[in-house]
C-alpha cells in the first residue's frame, strides 16, 4: 500500500460521496481510503456503505473532534503515506 487518505467527517452524507468518488476516479489505484466517522447523526454511515470499493476502511467513534479523527485513521493507515 502506497498511500492512505484519511477522511474525517461529522455530518457530511451530502459531500461525502463526492470526496471518495474524487478519490476512487484517479488513475493511480495502490491507495485506501480511511473513513472516520465522528459520531455522525445523519445518514453518513449508509452513503459510505452504499459506495461499492474494497479501498474504503469505514471507522465509526463517538464525537470527540477533528484531530482525534484524524489521529484515529492516521492508526488504522497500512500505507507508506
């Protein structure tokens, strides 16, 4: 794995699909995507869900901010970037 992507979100099912369909349409492919959910209450859970790609990790913890998502899918990153 060459690089990971870490996607922290809280209440995006509008502009998610758009960050992860950005992502998946390059031409590179030897990437992941870490999604972390931080205690989203609208429907984020299901678009990720709904988006077909073996690349995407789909973490969901309680809302304890930003940067403890970030550092979250930083921990669960396989890539060398």
């Amino acid at each position: 794995m060459y690089f990971s992507i870490v996607i922290p979100t809280f209440n995006r099912e509008n502009l998610l699909p758009f960050a992860i369909n950005s992502i998946l349409n390059q031409t590179f492919t030897d990437f992941e995507i870490i999604i972390i959910d931080d205690g989203s209450t609208d429907n984020t859970e299901e678009v990720v869900k709904n988006i077909k790609s073996n690349k995407i990790l789909y973490f969901k913890t309680e809302n304890k901010g930003i940067a403890a998502a970030r550092n979250l899918g930083i921990n669960k990153a396989k890539g060398n970037y």
